[in-house]
C-alpha cells in the first residue's frame, strides 16, 4: 500500500511539475489588454506581484520593481513588473496612489492591474505580497513565493526564464576581471581585460535589487582600470553587473567602513 501511494504521489507531482502555468487574460489600469501566455510565447518575461494593497506588502514590491528594472538595460522590453490587487476588487486609482507614494513608478515595464481574472489562487496558496515569475514558451514558473522576496534569488529566477526563451544573460564579454579589495572600504577597484572595443555598462545593486551605481562608457581593447567609489554606500552585500552588447557577468562584494 505505501508503495502505491508514493508511486500515485511521484505521478501527481510530475504531472504538477510539468504542466503550464494557468493563462490570464486583462486589462491594465490604462484599459491595454495583456494576455499572459501569448506575452510568454513573444519571449517576454512576466514578474507578477500581488498585493491588497497594504504597509506588509511594500517591501516586497519595492524589490521586486527594482530588479526587474534592473534587467532593463541589459533586455530591453522582455522583463516586466505586473502590480496587481489582490482581489481584483480595489480600485486602479487607489492602486495607483500606492504605489506612487512607494516608489514604484508606473512605466512602460511596470504596469498595473485590478482584475479578479488574474487570480493568485491558480498558481500557489495566497499571500501577501505574492510574486511569481512567468518565463518560456512552455509557460512554465520559475519563482514563486509569499511573504518575503529574495532580491537575489529573483534575478536568478529572471535569468532562467530569459534563458528558457533562448536569450543567454551571462557571456563572454571580457577575461580576467577582479574586483578589489573584498570587503571594499572607500572604493572598490575594477580590472578587466577586454577582448575587443566596446561599450560596457556598469552597475551596482543592494541585496534588495536596488541600483546605487551606474555608469555606460567606451573601453579599448586590451586592459582597462576603474575606480568606483563606496564612501557613500552602506555596510553590507552588494552586486556589481557588468554588460555589454555581448553578455554579462554579475560579482558579489561586500562593503566595509
């Protein structure tokens, strides 16, 4: 008998595992319509995030608006933030306030939706707030937690649903790069050897997702140096990305006054 409920249970779970994540169909608050499988087979990735909205779900929405942006630069119009009611019952304009008087801006990346179609429900247990990640043309999960959001963890699972669309967030843009001292004090020191002449963007991210450094210039071929200053920066974990038009590659480091 026990072999024959694990053997029921393996068979629920693969099939649970496998199949695609339920589709919705809404409008935004700006009357737009989006349809959630036919954004995912154009290769988008879809970061939603529901909330009622309350002071607990702030945090999580902050975090997960700014990683999301972080993904920007690097993947143009394939990375997008939808802010949504909960309940589908709270009216656009309260939502809208919210969301304003918290920092995260509407923009053409991050939309907002009061729709009881979007329903959490369909994919996990409710939570506040909820965030799930929707990637590939399977239509699969890739994140999906209550409660707390990882920044980290979120541009991992960001990354994996790019990936699944066929587009490679980490490549070979230069050789060689050290960053140091670790933990950094007053400036943190960059050395890169470039394999060809090229735009490269820097970045720097909290733990949370939030940008504190950003910087876009030409580098020649060959080694380069840069000098990025942490004075102003807080005690803790911190993430430096740097891109170009080849790939990117992300180093963690702390800071240490």
């Amino acid at each position: 008998m026990k072999k024959i409920i694990f053997f029921i249970a393996c068979v629920l779970l693969s099939v649970y595992a496998s199949a695609q994540a339920p589709n919705f169909n809404s409008n935004d608050c700006n009357g737009t319509n989006y349809d959630l499988h036919t954004q995912l087979d154009a290769g988008k990735v879809i970061v939603v995030c529901w909330v009622m909205p309350c002071s607990s779900c702030i945090a999580g929405a902050k975090t997960s608006y700014n990683v999301v942006q972080s993904f920007q630069a690097s993947n143009p119009n394939r990375v997008f933030l939808y802010l949504c009611d909960d309940y589908g019952d709270t009216p656009c304009a309260s939502i809208n306030s919210w969301a304003n008087s918290n920092a995260i801006p509407a923009s053409a990346s991050s939309l907002r939706f009061s729709n009881a179609a979007i329903n959490m429900t369909n994919y996990g247990t409710s939570g506040m707030p909820k965030i799930t990640v929707f990637g590939g043309s399977s239509h699969s999960i890739f994140y999906n937690v209550n409660g707390t959001v990882v920044g980290t963890e979120l541009q991992s699972a960001i990354s994996s649903a790019l990936n699944a669309n066929g587009i490679e967030e980490s490549g070979e843009i230069a050789s060689e790069i050290n960053l140091f001292p670790n933990p950094a004090n007053t400036s943190l020191h960059l050395i890169f050897t470039m394999e060809k002449q090229s735009i490269v963007n820097i970045e720097m991210y909290t733990i949370l997702g939030e940008r504190v450094y950003s910087n876009a210039e030409r580098f020649n071929k060959g080694i380069n140096k840069m000098d990025i200053s942490c004075s102003k920066l807080n005690n803790g974990i911190y993430f430096a990305k740097i891109s170009d038009a080849y790939g990117s590659k992300t180093f963690k480091f702390n800071v240490n006054h």
